[in-house]
C-alpha cells in the first residue's frame, strides 16, 4: 500500500503544495496591513478596573486593610463584652477610670496656661474616684433599676429617668465634691460652703444634660452595657464637673 501511495501523483502534489505553505506562508499586502493596524481600538476602554494588574493589586490591599480593621473593631468589641460578663464590677470600674481620666485632662487643657504643667495628682484623684466609686456604684444602680423596672417602654423609661436626677445624681454629686474636698484637706465646714455654692449650679446643669443622656440609655440599651453608655455620656459632663471641682475654697 505504500508503494502505490508514493507513486500516486496528485497525492504527491497536494502534499508538497502544503509543504511550501508551511515554509513561505501567505503574507498579508502592505496596504490592507496598513488599514488593519490604522483602525483605531476601543476595546481597552471596555475592560474592567479589575482586568488591570496595578488596579487589582490597590483594590485587593484596600479591601484586605478595611477587613482587617473591622476584624480589629469586632474582635475588640467581643473582648469587651466577655470581660462584662466575666468581671463586670472590675471592667465598669476601670472603663470609669480611664474616662474620668481622659475628661480630667481635657478640662485642665482647656482652662489652663500654656506655661502650666498638667496636674496629675488632680487626675489621679479623679481615677481613683472613678475605680473605687463610681464603677462599681454604676454597676448597681443600673442592675438594681433594671429589676425594680424591668421593661423598656416609655413610661417606665420616665420612672428610671426621674429616679436618676432625684436619687442617684445628686447623691453622687455630694459624694463628688465631697471626697474630692476632703483629699484636697479641706475640713468639714469647708466642705459644707462648697457644697452651698457649688452643688445647686452643678444640679441646675445636669438637669439640662442628663435627662436626654438617660433616655437614650434606658429605652435602648441593654442593662450590662448601660454604665459603658452612660460613662460615655459622661465624658462632656465630667469635664466640666473636675472644672467645678477644681475651683479655690468657698469663703
């Protein structure tokens, strides 16, 4: 069969016609060349940002940095809200502290010279205030509130809210300009003049504060986090509360 493949004429023909294909193929005239390669292409506007490496490249390295700080957020969040379940007289108490801290030195940047040091034996007091009392007061006060008024519902928002200025504010307030006094050495008539002067305006404004303050805390918020809410309220409040508190003794 292969001998009468090989002398078979048209069969040698067409295979050597495909052979100089192969070696010298088709070239395309110059003209069409040049109207091929002149046609303008759009087809680079069409692709998509992604298609591009350099776009790619920025979009995957924001996308991977906004993750990882939600990540960071949420993983803060759930360490946050373990320790309230695990310690929560300790993580309200030290969450007060630092609040009271940071509010201690906004009032002192606010009022005070250039040419002044901080005082930080004020801010220690203020922290130590913040640790020891109000922490763990918050921590009862709200669990002890939240079981006289269980529900959420408007008129037993308002029950909590007169409850707080009339019972919980003021005393706190004496508590306050009291023991901040009394480290500061003033005696106890001292104290009392202080008190005379300073706890009816220091009243007067929390009335125009913190009623709105506690609304949002008592309608909205869950109970174990309503010292965190209302400590974040606080910050304004304790920044002009260590002013009225820093103030000479009362003659």
């Amino acid at each position: 069969m292969s001998s009468a493949f090989l002398m078979n004429p048209a069969m040698i023909q067409r295979q050597l016609i495909l052979v100089n294909r192969a070696i010298h193929p088709i070239k395309t005239p110059s003209f069409l060349s040049n109207k091929i390669h002149s046609r303008p292409s759009f087809h680079f506007l069409m692709r998509k940002p992604g298609q591009y490496g350099i776009s790619s490249s920025f979009s995957s390295s924001s996308s991977s940095s906004s993750t990882a700080t939600s990540i960071s957020k949420v993983g803060f969040v759930s360490w946050y809200l373990g320790m309230i379940k695990s310690w929560p007289i300790l993580t309200k108490s030290v969450t007060s502290s630092l609040i009271y801290i940071a509010a201690d030195l906004s009032s002192q940047t606010i009022v005070r010279e250039s040419s002044e040091p901080f005082d930080f034996v004020r801010t220690s007091r203020m922290a130590g205030y913040g640790i020891v009392i109000l922490g763990p007061s918050l921590h009862f006060w709200f669990n002890f509130v939240s079981k006289l008024f269980p529900r959420r519902d408007l008129f037993s928002t308002l029950k909590k809210m007169v409850m707080g200025q009339t019972l919980y504010g003021p005393a706190m307030t004496v508590i306050f300009f009291s023991l901040n006094a009394h480290l500061q050495g003033e005696t106890g008539s001292e104290i009392a003049a202080r008190l005379k002067r300073d706890l009816l305006p220091t009243m007067l404004s929390g009335i125009m504060y913190w009623p709105i303050c506690d609304f949002i805390t008592f309608r909205f918020i869950p109970v174990h986090l309503q010292p965190l809410v209302s400590n974040s309220f606080s910050y304004l409040w304790t920044v002009y509360i260590t002013y009225m508190a820093s103030l000479e003794k009362a003659t």
